[in-house]
C-alpha cells in the first residue's frame, strides 16, 4: 500500500513538473509572436558565437597557463637549491670558526660582510621571482577567465631632451608631448603616430598638458611659471594666442571645465588659480589659498560640479561651486605623508595615491556627502621615488585606471563590484597617456 501510494505521488510529481514545462513553453511562444523570427535568430546566434569566442579564448591561454606555471616551478626549485646551499656554507664556516677560537668578534664580523649580505640579496631576488611568477601565473588565470582586457604597447616614443608629460586630446586622433621647453604634436591614426609640429614658446620645462573639449584649444605650464594657451588657428597650425601669468612657482597641474570657459591651475606656490574667459580674454577670477605647500593634480568629477586637489601638505582638498559660482572647500581629507596624485573616477568617488607609499586608496561618498576610504589596494613595490609628474588617468567606459608607481605603468581596472584590481604592469622608466574612449597606451622613454 505504502509503495501504490508512493508511486502515486512520484506520478504526481512528474505530471506537475510536464505541465509547468507546457505551460512555460506556451508562454515563451505567446511572447515569441510578438517578435520577429529574425530577431529570435540573432539573438540566439550572438549568443552561440559570444559561447563559441570564449572556448576557443580558453583553449588558447591553456598552453600559456601551464608555461608559466612550469616557468614558476623551475625558477622556485633553483632558488631554494641556492638558498639551501648558501646557508649550508655558511652553518660549516660558523662551526669552524667556533672551534678555532682565535679572534673570533673579527671573524663573526667577515661573515656578516662576506656572507650574510649575499644572502640576503640572494633571499630579495626569491622575493622578487616569487612575486612576478605569481603574477604572470594570475594574468594568465584571469585571460583563462575571460574577464581580461588584452593590452599591447602600439608606439614609443624614444626622446634625448626630458619629456614629463604627454596627453591625447578627446577626439584621440592628435597627442601632445611636452619635450623640454617645446611641445610636439602628433597626430595618431590607426595605431601610428605622424609628428605633425614643434611648439615653442616656454623657456624652461614643462610639467602639465591640459585640452579642451573642442579640441581646438590646449593648455601648458612649467617651470616659467607661465600658461600658454594654444588654439589651432587653421589646420595643424597651433599658435600662441595668449600668456598667463599670475603664480609665483612651478605649476604643476592644469584642468579645463566642461563648457571650455575655466581654467583651474596649481603651483608650488601652494595657490590654486582659476581663470575665467572675458571678451575673448583669459583673466584670473579667482585665488585660492588654502593649501600650506605645493599643490599637484588637480582632476574634475565627472559632472564638473567638484573638483580635487592633493598637496605636499598631506592634505586632500574636494571643492565645490557656491551659489555665487566660487569654489569653495567642501571636505579636507588628511593623509598620512605627502601626495603627488589624486584624481576623481565618477562624481562618488576618488583615488589617492600618496608618496613614499605601496599603497593606493579609494574613497567613496557616503550618504553623510563625505568621502571615506573604502579601499586600499598594495603594490608590489615600495614607492619611494615617486615623481609629481604622469597624474593618474581614468577611462569611464572601460572603468580602467593608469598610475605610475617607481619603474612601472600600473593598470587597474575597476569590476562590477566596484572594486579594482591591478590587470597589468609595463615595465620601464616611462611615463603614459590613456585614450578617452578606448585602451590606447602611448609611453615615453
């Protein structure tokens, strides 16, 4: 009886779990007439080629995973022979010495110098390999993943005179370059770069780039203590059109607004300058002095309604327009040591990147309206050569972020839980520049 009524029940089962099929089915076909057949059959075919990209994605990284797993086994297996055989000697010298007895405060102190030192450089050098083998042994995992943006270097720009910054401008089809006291123009097509022009003007470096909308209009400054302001009086001419001056230091960073009508800039004479377009002319509206040294990037939210500014003076400044179209300070965040860089991602969020320092962090508007540090991410190395110089770049569409960190480019990118990650480093003394839209990387060396 026990068993009739349990087969009963199965049959039950599995009639309800048809008739929800049916009844699914039935559905879909109501809302599918409602739609043209063609459509359906795109749909289902970018979905099969969008499954089909990432099969073949992962059956090509696998043979990369495994060298560089491979690579990593051998480089750790060597290492630790070497680190074993070089303490072995040492532990048979130390015993020797001990039973001679003769002069041994000297001899202990030759083992330091002759033995101890290569064994602690030998110890940094495991550090070192452990570290780039996990990380090549990770990027592999993420392109295994498919959640990895691939990154090639398209140009390289091999100058003899310093150059400290380079910019594209918003259209990305011409890049800035200052080059010691002059600024090159390139004009970029299909991953080539074409030197176009040689701007002089400036007699002494520059240090900041800044382009305005339009594209028809640039700014730099440097060491003059000057801006200039470019404009492109006819095509691929660029002339000075007017000389800014009203800092008494090296400026060292430049931000245009939205409506290409305000210019913001800052100096090492601890001033924030805002500059206003009147009758056709550039003229200083507006000095801000609130910082108590150097201030270095200044960066724009997304909406230009804030903007920030970090400072030698360990302190990171978020200011807002008042209703009398001022800027005024809205938030005063203290750091631990001095700031180069800082730069908004969206209107919510900042990046801060202090000097001396491995770390970078990422604060997040609360809903008290001030930002608190809600991420701190480690670099690999310690940052103890950090230049004011290649500020902090962010690619809306592509959430990726470009900092500079002692010898390397560091690409982070920011994923769907808001998060970011380091995705990639370039190796090499040099300094980079972002696309607007797409990931372009150009860098100097």
């Amino acid at each position: 009886m026990n068993f009739h009524n349990q087969k009963q029940n199965t049959i039950g089962t599995q009639s309800q779990i048809l008739m929800n099929i049916f009844k699914k089915q039935k559905n879909e076909q109501i809302e599918f007439s409602l739609i043209p057949l063609h459509q359906i059959v795109t749909l289902y075919e970018k979905k099969f080629q969008l499954a089909k990209k990432k099969v073949n994605q992962r059956k090509s990284v696998l043979p990369q995973l495994k060298l560089s797993i491979l690579q990593f086994q051998d480089q750790i297996i060597k290492q630790v022979q070497q680190l074993i055989s070089i303490i072995d000697n040492i532990l048979i010298k130390e015993a020797n010495s001990q039973q001679q007895n003769s002069d041994l405060d000297d001899k202990i102190n030759k083992f330091y110098l002759l033995e101890y030192e290569p064994l602690l450089k030998q110890f940094k050098e495991f550090a070192s390999i452990s570290k780039d083998g996990l990380l090549q042994i990770k990027k592999n995992v993420k392109k295994f993943e498919g959640d990895c943006i691939n990154y090639k270097m398209v140009e390289t720009l091999e100058q003899n005179t310093l150059s400290n910054v380079i910019l594209f401008n918003h259209q990305n089809d011409v890049v800035f370059q200052g080059i010691g006291d002059n600024v090159k123009i390139w004009q970029f097509k299909n991953g080539q770069l074409y030197n176009s022009q040689l701007l002089q003007g400036h007699n002494q470096q520059i240090f900041c780039l800044a382009c305005s909308k339009n594209n028809n209009m640039f700014v730099s400054g440097g060491a003059d203590m000057s801006i200039r302001i470019w404009e492109e009086i006819n095509y691929k001419n660029w002339q000075t059109t007017q000389i800014l001056k009203g800092h008494t230091g090296y400026i060292y960073s430049i931000i245009i607004n939205k409506s290409d009508d305000q210019i913001i800039s800052s100096s090492c004479d601890n001033t924030i300058l805002v500059w206003g377009k009147k009758q056709n002319k550039w003229e200083c509206i507006q000095n801000i002095d609130v910082h108590q040294n150097s201030v270095y990037q200044l960066s724009f939210n997304q909406s230009f309604t804030q903007f920030s500014s970090c400072s030698y003076d360990r302190n990171l400044i978020i200011w807002s327009l008042n209703k009398e179209s001022e800027w005024k300070k809205q938030q005063i965040i203290k750091h631990q040591s001095q700031s180069f860089r800082a730069c908004f991602i969206q209107d919510n969020q900042i990046v801060l990147q202090q000097n001396s320092n491995r770390y970078i962090e990422i604060y997040t508007r609360n809903q008290a309206n001030l930002f608190v540090n809600t991420q701190t991410i480690e670099l690999q190395y310690l940052n103890v050569d950090l230049s004011s110089f290649s500020p902090m770049q962010f690619v809306v569409n592509k959430q990726i972020l470009l900092l500079k960190h002692n010898s390397k480019t560091i690409i982070l990118r920011r994923k769907q839980n808001w998060k970011f990650q380091i995705e990639e480093e370039i190796d090499g003394e040099a300094i980079g520049t972002l696309t607007n839209d797409e990931v372009t990387i150009i860098a100097n060396i």
